[in-house]
C-alpha cells in the first residue's frame, strides 16, 4: 500500500506539471519542471534562482516544485518513465543513482558550457565525480566546525577566544564546564560526543581512521577506529551513562530555543554552517564562536578535518528536456546564480572563486573558518558504496553500544566490520555481473 501510495503520489505530481506546462506552452518557451526538497527560508532561495533564470532569458521556463521524499519520488517517477526534468537530491544519492542508471552523466554538456572541476573547490566536486563521470552539479555545501559558548568559558576562567586545539585540550576544557547541582545531577556538559548525533559515523576520522578503503575493503575495526571510539567511551565512563541519559533527556528539538547548545546545557558542540541561522533566530543574544574540531595531540597532521556535503541538482535519465534542464543548471553554477542561492541560505558557495560582495553581504559573522575548513587537505565524506546507508545504521547502533557501554570499541566495531563486509562483498559480486 505504501508503494501504491508514493505512486499515486508521483502520478499526480507528473500530472500537475504536464498540466501547468501545456497551459503555458503558447509563450514560445520550453517549459521545465525542477522538483526540490527545501521549504522555508531554503525553498525561498532557490525560488529566487529560478525566478532570476525565468527573467534572465525568454526561452526556457522553469516551474519549481517542492517535493517531500525527493530522492525517493524521483526514481519512482524514472522508472515510470515520467521524471522531473531537473530534481534536487543529496550528494550520498549521486553513486547509488547513477548505478541503477536513473540519472544522466553531465560531462557532455558540461564541456560545451565550460564547465570544470577546476572552478570548484575539489572536496564538493568530487562528491559528485564517480567511476570517471560527473553525475551531479553542487547547489550548497556544508562543512563542520566546532561552536562554543564563549559566556561560559569566561564564567569558568577560560579564554573566550580560545578554543580548544587539541582532543586533550577538549577534554579538559570539558571538565572545567561542566556542573552538577548539589544533588550531583548534572545541569551542564561541557561537551558530549553524543549531541547532536549527526556524525557518529564519523569519529574516526578526527583521529586518522576511515570506513572504506576505495578497493573493496570495510575498514570500521582500524585501529584509528578504535582509538577514537574508546575515547567517545571515555565520556560515558567519566560522566556516568545514567547520569548523561538523564541529563539529554531534557533536551528539547534542534529546530527550537530548547536546542541544547542554544538553551546553554551544552558549551561546545559540533554543528555544521547552518548553525548561525538557527543561532540567529532562536537565540540572538548568545556570544559564540566557530572553529576547526580539535585534532589528537600526537597527529598534527589531522588539524583542519572536517566532515563536507553538499546538495545537488541532476538530470534524471528519460527526462523529456535534458538540453534546457542543463541551461538551468549551468545558471545555478555560475557566480551570480550559486552566490544568490548560497547568500540566500546563508551558506558558502562550493565554487572555488568568490566575490567580495559575497563575503561583505554575508550575515555569518564565522564564514570563513567553514570556507578555510572546505578547502582543507582533512576533509571527509561518507564512503561511495551503495549499502551506506546500511552501514550508517551499523554504525549508529555501534555507537550506541559503546555509548551505554554496552560493548568495548573492539567489539562493537568488530560486528560492524563482519556484517559489513560480507554486505559489500555481495554488493560488489553483482556489481561485476552486470558488468559481464
């Protein structure tokens, strides 16, 4: 019933802009259709590109669609054989939809336009770069940071502006924020690397480790792995899991002056470069800071790592205008129309030139540590694999386990690294037969 469900959903969706398209169709214009996931503030500055790329020219028209469930949506729509002609996806998409060949590859028509990797900043290409094609075009990109409360480091004696560079200087930092009330329950963690709960993947990375070796190897039990999961243990240990249960359960929603960062029952945390809007409009009057996340003392080499991602926009394969569907989003990557978009949502751009309006008129007063952190040698992404998504669940459950100490970091990373493997090597088996 669900199928059917998302299929009528789509039908209708189909309907809707074939029906808008035909009514329009005696402008002389060739009208497109461009589903996208983003509502609010986000949906209003992507409208804003397609209203300037509406004005900007008279013979191509882009009608924008917000659709929940994108991703989903879209293949159902492909393999229906009526796709948008422009859809916006997620850069974890790119891979797994150009192996089932539901997207087109967009080298072609990014050499007649001019387009190249050079004119992006190389960790947000090459999340859209896979098996020697360009599958996907970034709208905006993310990287991460750490944020603190520089009130709070003031009350306990530390420096407001100086964060903590190192793992072990975080981990004191921590201890010296954190408080407990007089019955011992704690009212405020210094840092918990369980909040947000958005990279528990990615940990290892901080301390030199990855997921996936790019050869056909699942690499979650690597020493690097371990060392940093038994450092997130640490936390637990030290703070008490009941203790840090009862504490987070108070926390209220990201999207909310409950936030824990925002209400002040968390002094330093992870966020990413979205975080200034929600600063912004939940809790205005809080005096913070961003920088790069702290790296282990003994591997300096690791300063500047960060986790990136960006959105995208692709042509699903079968759509019915591939040539005026690239037109738009040519526009999209050029300086005017990614910097629009990326003001707009208040992010970076992913291009490698910026201009100096840009940065002048941008309201994130920390912009470039995220544009100096996207550039870093230190940048990591999810691995390229279609099971990912299987793999993240693993690894959140791994995660929770050593978090409850539940399991030791060997053994919780261990099961991953068995399930994994034998998931990847199945994977790549049938991956070698449609190839024959």
């Amino acid at each position: 019933m669900r199928w059917l469900l998302c299929l009528l959903l789509c039908a209708a969706f189909v309907i809707s802009g074939c029906a808008s398209e035909s009514k329009a169709s005696s402008d002389g214009r060739v009208h497109i259709s461009y589903w996208e996931k983003w509502t609010g503030f986000e949906g209003e500055a992507m409208r804003a590109v397609v209203d300037e790329f509406n004005r900007s020219q008279d013979k191509i028209f882009v009608h924008l669609l917000t659709v929940s469930q994108v991703d989903q949506k879209m293949l159902l729509a492909t393999a229906g054989g009526n796709p948008p002609d422009v859809a916006g996806l997620w850069s974890f998409n790119t891979h797994v939809y150009a192996d089932k060949g539901a997207i087109m590859p967009l080298d072609d028509f990014m050499k007649e336009a001019g387009i190249k990797r050079e004119d992006y900043l190389p960790a947000y290409w090459n999340l859209s770069f896979y098996r020697g094609k360009t599958w996907a075009l970034p709208t905006t990109p993310a990287s991460v940071a750490l944020h603190w409360n520089k009130d709070h480091f003031r009350e306990v004696g530390l420096d407001p502006e100086r964060p903590p560079r190192t793992i072990e200087e975080l981990d004191a930092f921590a201890e010296k924020l954190t408080k407990r009330d007089e019955n011992g329950k704690i009212i405020r963690m210094g840092f918990m690397p369980s909040e947000p709960g958005w990279w528990n993947w990615g940990w290892g990375y901080f301390f030199g480790g990855t997921l996936y070796d790019g050869k056909g190897r699942i690499t979650a039990n690597s020493p690097e792995n371990i060392r940093a999961f038994r450092w997130v243990q640490s936390y637990a240990k030290k703070y008490n899991v009941k203790d840090l249960q009862v504490f987070q359960s108070g926390f209220g929603n990201f999207s909310s002056p409950q936030n824990a960062f925002l209400a002040g029952k968390v002094s330093m945390e992870l966020q990413g470069v979205w975080m200034h809007n929600f600063i912004d409009k939940y809790a205005p009057h809080l005096n913070w800071g961003a920088a790069p996340f702290p790296h282990p003392a003994d591997r300096p080499d690791l300063a500047n790592s960060t986790p990136v991602d960006i959105d995208t926009l692709v042509i699903p394969t079968g759509a019915k205008h591939p040539r005026e569907a690239f037109e738009f989003i040519k526009f999209v990557q050029s300086q005017r129309g990614m910097e629009l978009l990326c003001l707009g949502q208040r992010k970076h751009t992913p291009l490698a030139r910026v201009s100096p309006q840009f940065l002048q008129n941008h309201p994130h007063p920390y912009l470039k540590v995220f544009i100096d952190l996207a550039k870093s040698p230190n940048t990591f992404s999810t691995p390229k694999i279609g099971i990912w998504r299987e793999y993240q669940d693993e690894m959140n459950n791994a995660f929770s386990n050593i978090w409850l100490c539940k399991m030791t970091p060997e053994e919780a990373l261990g099961l991953v690294q068995a399930r994994m493997q034998k998931k990847l090597d199945r994977e790549l088996r049938q991956k070698r037969r449609r190839r024959l």
